[in-house]
C-alpha cells in the first residue's frame, strides 16, 4: 500500500478491515475524501475490484449485479448521493437484494456548503422510507463494531444498511482558496 494509508485515521481503517474480513469482492464509489483510506485500499488490493462511479445510483446496481454473480460489494458514498439512488433503491425491494452502504456526512457538524444541508438533513428518512435500515457511527472508537454489524446485517440476514458516517468522524471541511 502507498505511504497514505499509514496516515489514515483509525477509524478509516477500521472500516477497510471489517470489508477485506468480510469477504468483500467489489467496492463501488464516487470519489470522496472520507471514504479515501478505503478507496485507495481497494485499488491497493488484488482481490477486490474498485469500481468508480459517475453517479451514485449506479452503485446500487453494482451491488446487485455482484450479489446475482455471488459475490459481496458495498457502496461508499457521500450523504448528498443519496438522493440520486433514491429511485434505484426500488430495485433492490424488487428483487428483495441484501445491500450495504457507507455514507459519509455533509451538511450537518461545522458545514461551511449550504448546498449540502438539505440533503445531509434528509439522508436517513429518505433511506428509511426506501426500507433501508439506518445505522449511525458519530464516535471513532463506535466505527468498527457499528459498521461490523451493518455488514452482517446485510450479508448473514440479507437487510439492505446503511451505516451513516457522521461529520464530526471527518471534521471540519473548509473552502480552499487557491
């Protein structure tokens, strides 16, 4: 793995090591930098396929595809995609798949975007009203037996999770000025 990884923090770790235990096969993402430890450990990794995305709804499918072929894949994506998968998430209650997503959160702790906060605001209702459970890890010392759970939950009993990453778990984000 590249020097980053090392310098991720452990939380992000933690949610790479619950995948590789778990057996995932596929991670489907649209590049963001919460999930980035991750991401850059799935490209690192010869059993797992990473999958960029251009839109976040493609990644429900992903998922679904793998499933059909036996295969486990999770999506990672920010809480403000979640309202481009909203109508892909009927494919999954369809098909009746299990489904595992990491979100990570915008628009809530120290948000300096207002563009982010009506979707942040609304992620976990528009995802429980789509039937998928909802999970929140807001603690770091919380991530890994949270998102451990969620995986299991989706992957032993077939639930569709999504396991929220909160704000306050990637801190304050600032507009950069070049």
């Amino acid at each position: 793995m590249n020097s980053h990884s090392n310098t991720a923090p452990d939380w992000q770790k933690a949610v790479f090591n619950v995948l590789k235990a778990g057996g995932v096969n596929q991670i489907a993402y649209v590049p963001d930098a919460g999930h980035s430890h991750v991401i850059r450990s799935a490209i690192a990794d010869p059993d797992i396929i990473d999958v960029v995305l251009t839109t976040e709804e493609e990644g429900v499918a992903v998922c679904s595809g793998a499933w059909l072929g036996g295969q486990r894949a999770v999506l990672l994506m920010q809480s403000s995609g979640v309202g481009n998968c909203v109508n892909m998430f009927s494919l999954l209650q369809a098909a009746d798949f299990p489904f595992f997503t990491l979100v990570t959160m915008r628009g809530e702790y120290a948000e300096f975007n207002p563009w982010q906060s009506p979707m942040g605001q609304a992620t976990q209702a528009a995802l429980e009203l789509m039937g998928i459970q909802v999970l929140r890890v807001n603690k770091p010392e919380e991530v890994q037996e949270i998102v451990s759970a969620g995986f299991d939950a989706a992957f032993e009993a077939g639930a569709k999770v999504a396991v929220l990453l909160g704000q306050e778990l990637i801190g304050r984000k600032k507009w950069e000025r070049k």
